[in-house]
C-alpha cells in the first residue's frame, strides 16, 4: 500500500520539471515534484556565495529565450512576479590593441560596432541577421518547441522548397561544417569572428565541431535576446513554484527520489529516501540524468541489453565551466572605453580572445585537461538589477571553459586549483579594467567539481544534459528510441537536459515531453 497517491510524480525541480508539473496540474491533475535539494529550481539557485546581500547567479546567468519560448506567457509567470531586463549593450569583447566591439540591441549600433573592424562584415551580419529573423520564428516553434523530427527530412524540406536558392546564408551544407569553418567562410575581421563565435560558445556550442553550424542561424537570431533575472535567477523558480503551488501542484523538497516502482512493465510509482512509496494513477516523469533513472531507479535488468548500451555510449560535455563571483564595491572601468565608451555598460564581456585560433587553441587544451591562458568572460548584473546586491555595491561573475578533469591531478585537483585559476581570471579581467584592482571585496570560486556536488544530475559538470553534436540532436537525442520523451518502460518520461533539444533554461524539453504526454493521456490543450 502507497503512502501516499498522486496522478503525476515528476523526480526534480528543475526548470523542466516545474513546468511539466504545472502544466499537467492546470489540467487538473494531481501532482507531485520530488526534489532533493533543499529548494526548487535546479540550475535556477542564486546564492549569497560572498557577503550577504550579494546574490550570485550560480548556474544560469543568462536567459535567452524570454518572449520566445511559450511557457513564460502560458503560465503566467509575468504575474507571479518575474521581470526580466534586457541590457541595451548585451556583450562585448576588449582586444589587446584597446579596442573593442559591442553587441546591442539595437542593431544599427552593433552594426556600426563591427564596420569599424570590417565594412564588409557589418554588411555581411546585417544581411544575416535580417534572414535569420524571417525565418525565426517558424523554425524556433518546428524545432525547438515541438517534438524533433530526424534532420534528414529538415534537410529535405530545405531542398524541397528551395530554401537554398533563397537564402544566403541557411544552407543543407551546414551540417558538414562547424561554426568557425562558417565565420571563415562569410567573414574577413578575425575579431569580429571571434566575437560571433563566442557569442555561441556560451550558449553551449564548441565552436570547432563540425555540424553545428546547422543551429547557428538559430543562435544569431537570438544574440540580442539575453535577459537579466531581476532579483537573480532563482527569481524565475519562484515564480515557477508559485504557478504550480496556484494549480495545486505541492513540491516535496530534500525529498530525493531513490527508485521507480513498475509492475509488468509499466511505472506505477516511486520509492523516497526514507523507504517510503508513493504511487503515480498515470505516470512519472524524470527531469533527470540518464543514469540515476535508468540504472539506479528503474535497475539494469529491467532494460534491453540495446537500451543499456545506449545509455552507456550517450556522451557528457567535453567542457565544463569554471566561475568566480565577486562583490565589487565599483562597476568595471574599460581601459578600451577609450575607443568604444559603450564597452562600459556591456552586459556581458569576453576578455583575450583575439582570434579564432585562440578560442580553437582553448578548445584543444581544454579536451587534454589543460588549463589555458585564462581569456575570462565577465559580467556585472547589478549594473542592470541593483536590486542584486546592497545599495552602492555590485555583483561580479567571472566564466571561464574548462575541463571537469585535470591532466594533473584529475577532477578532484580542482579544489586546490580553484583558487589559483580564479585569481588568475581576475588577474586578467583587472588588466583591461584596471579600476576593479581596489574595488573587489571578496570572491568565491565554483567549480566544474562543484557543478555535481550541488546537482547531481549535471554528471561530471555536465550543464547541458550531454554533448551537443550533430550525432546528438534532434531524433538522436539521447539516442534515437528515446528521443520522443516516452521510454520502454510504459508511463515513465522523460522532460529534462538529456532530451531535444538540449539544456540551457529553454524549458523545451518539458514542452516537448508535455505534447508527447498529452497524446498519449488525451489531454485538453488548454495551452494551444
Ligand atoms: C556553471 C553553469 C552555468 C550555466 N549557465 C547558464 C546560463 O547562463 N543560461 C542558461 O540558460 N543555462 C545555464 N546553465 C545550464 C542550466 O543550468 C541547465 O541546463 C538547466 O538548469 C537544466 O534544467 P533542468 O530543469 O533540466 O534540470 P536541473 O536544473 O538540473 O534540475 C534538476 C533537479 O533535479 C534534482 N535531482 C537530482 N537528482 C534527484 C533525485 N534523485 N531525486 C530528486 N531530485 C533530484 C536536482 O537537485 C535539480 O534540482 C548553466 C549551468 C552551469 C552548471
């Protein structure tokens, strides 16, 4: 007998499984979240790492699908107190030589930024960006907000309606070349290149592999997207639980989830940490890393040998990410302010990377488990929420790619590396903005160990749920017979980072996972 009984058991609080719970809890369902933190919202937490007061962003920093992705409007999330801001000066880099190049909303103004470097490049990204955003919106809701569809017939479709004799930019020959190879080809300034490659470098994509150039359209559309949470990020998991709880839904914190209950076949339930069990009338849905699902609480010998090797073959991320947060009693001070005086309000600002060869050199060291030249990315969300730390006081992130395994010393050298790496990245940041040397009153490093110490599920440092590859997308997400969210145990999902199209704070998994259950459960599509 059940301790206690629920239509739907969702195992995690993420983004993901906040929204899928929602959504089925607005159908009338009852539903339970289990999460095992001792708050919701997954990659959302926003902690006071430094001093009190300062509230660091410690995963998700950057929300770039606000006012695309369908979730925000349908649940409302605007009345359940989350404001976004969307910095008018998004992200810039500084060069060697003082200058430096701006991204911004506007785009006659990021335009003019890049013709300094390269007349033909700012004509170039503006023919671009305007192509993009003709077709944005009809390949965002086919792509991302559906469940996929295998390339070859998105190919097709581009041969079919001759999609390539239009555009100048999509092509069906993407799929063969990686994003730099795509810079080279459209672009002569090295850093106006570097700048576009790093603007899909944070976005999780490794620049130098060959077949991501097939989402870079996507990515360019999106670049002026980028949206500070005002009060930090955790700000959207409370809203998120506050249209779940308004549904009826009830989240169980420090709850973790240990196992799944089936009965010939079919998943009737889960059993907690403490040994107690509780039942699902209609499914369970999983938000979380393949392995603890399937090997931990399902159990081996309840999968297909083919099933299994599945799991075991999907990849994680070749990369991680390495975080420093400050808290600053000043806002950054360019030395290449000189040149372009808005490189003083960028939101978001890459420091070292003067070329593409520098990121690819990057990309190289970091597979060996090197730690290269530190070329930091660095942000100042209060300059844009001051609500994020005490009045007169700012909030600093440093980002740095990095491997989750040392070539000296493995994963676990990293809690004595940390500090080091840390003081180097502001070492560097301190060079182009020299009058940050007195103004920084204390740092914490986070890093990519640390990423799994604090949510399990993002395995090894994983922030994307697995690699992003061409092998790895759409219907091959994770691996072809689970790409459409069901799995072969019947009444079990799948709605987190491992499904299409990916991590990142899109919310698409669980939107995807959502259609699939509303087919399979005959649900009324309130949302449609
Ligand atoms: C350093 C870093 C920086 C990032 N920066 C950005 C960014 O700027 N922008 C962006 O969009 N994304 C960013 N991400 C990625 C983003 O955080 C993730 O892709 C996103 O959080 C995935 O959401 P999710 O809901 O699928 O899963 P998660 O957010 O991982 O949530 C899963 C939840 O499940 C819980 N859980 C795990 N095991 C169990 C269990 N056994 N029982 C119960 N609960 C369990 C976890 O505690 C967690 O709360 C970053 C990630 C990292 C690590």
């Amino acid at each position: 007998m059940a301790d206690a009984t629920f239509d739907a058991i969702i195992i995690g609080a993420g983004h993901n499984g906040m929204a899928l719970g929602t959504y089925l809890a607005r159908c009338g369902w009852e539903v339970a979240i289990f999460e095992k933190r001792l708050e919701e919202g997954g990659g959302l937490c926003t902690e006071e790492l430094t001093r009190p007061g300062f509230l660091h962003n410690v995963h998700c920093n950057y929300h770039t699908l606000v006012g695309v992705c369908p979730v925000y409007e349908d649940l409302r999330l605007e009345e359940h107190g989350l404001e976004y801001v969307r910095p008018p000066v998004q992200m810039g880099s500084v060069f060697g030589d003082g200058t430096a190049l701006t991204v911004h909303t506007d785009m006659e103004k990021t335009y003019a930024s890049m013709a300094r470097f390269s007349q033909k490049d700012a004509e170039t990204f503006r023919r671009l960006y305007n192509e993009v955003k003709g077709y944005m919106d009809l390949i965002l809701r086919t792509l991302m907000y559906s469940p996929p569809i295998p390339l070859l017939d998105i190919t097709k479709a581009l041969v079919v309606w001759k999609v390539a004799d239009k555009a100048e930019f999509l092509s069906v020959h993407l799929r063969n070349m990686s994003i730099n190879q795509f810079l080279d080809q459209h672009f002569e300034s090295e850093k106006v290149k570097v700048q576009l490659a790093l603007q899909a470098a944070y976005s999780g994509y490794s620049t130098d592999r060959v077949g991501l150039a097939v989402s870079y359209p996507l990515l360019v559309g999106k670049m002026d997207n980028w949206h500070v949470c005002v009060g930090g990020s955790h700000q959207l998991a409370h809203a998120l639980w506050e249209a779940f709880a308004h549904a009826g839904g009830q989240v169980f914190l420090s709850t973790p989830v240990e196992g799944i209950l089936t009965e010939n076949g079919r998943s009737t339930g889960v059993r907690l940490y403490n040994g107690s069990e509780v039942a699902a009338r209609h499914l369970v849905a999983s938000s979380i890393d393949l392995e603890q699902t399937f090997f931990k609480m399902v159990g081996r010998e309840r999968l297909s040998e083919d099933f299994v090797g599945g799991i075991e073959a999907y990849p994680c991320m070749d990369w991680s990410f390495f975080s420093a947060h400050l808290a600053l009693d000043r806002v950054p001070e360019y030395r290449a302010a000189e040149f372009d005086p808005d490189i003083n309000q960028a939101w978001v600002l890459n420091v070292g990377y003067e070329s593409l060869e520098d990121l690819n050199g990057h990309w190289r060291a970091i597979r060996e488990g090197k730690l290269p030249d530190p070329c930091p990315n660095c942000a100042v969300n209060s300059i844009f929420d001051p609500a994020d730390a005490p009045d007169g006081f700012y909030t600093g992130l440093i980002r740095h790619f990095a491997p989750y395994r040392l070539a000296s010393g493995g994963a676990e050298a990293w809690d004595e590396m940390g500090t080091i790496f840390g003081q180097r990245c502001i070492d560097r940041w301190v060079e182009e903005a020299p009058n940050l040397r007195e103004g920084i009153l204390e740092w914490a490093v986070y890093t990519p160990l640390d990423i799994p110490r604090r949510i399990p599920n993002m395995v090894e440092g994983d922030w994307m749920g697995g690699l992003i590859d061409l092998g790895n997308m759409l219907t091959d997400r994770p691996f072809p017979a689970m790409s459409q969210y069901r799995t072969p145990i019947e009444g079990l999902y799948m709605c987190g980072a491992t499904q299409h199209p990916h991590g990142f704070v899109t919310f698409a998994p669980a939107y995807n996972a959502l259609q699939v259950i509303a087919d399979d459960y005959d649900l009324e599509r309130w949302w449609l």
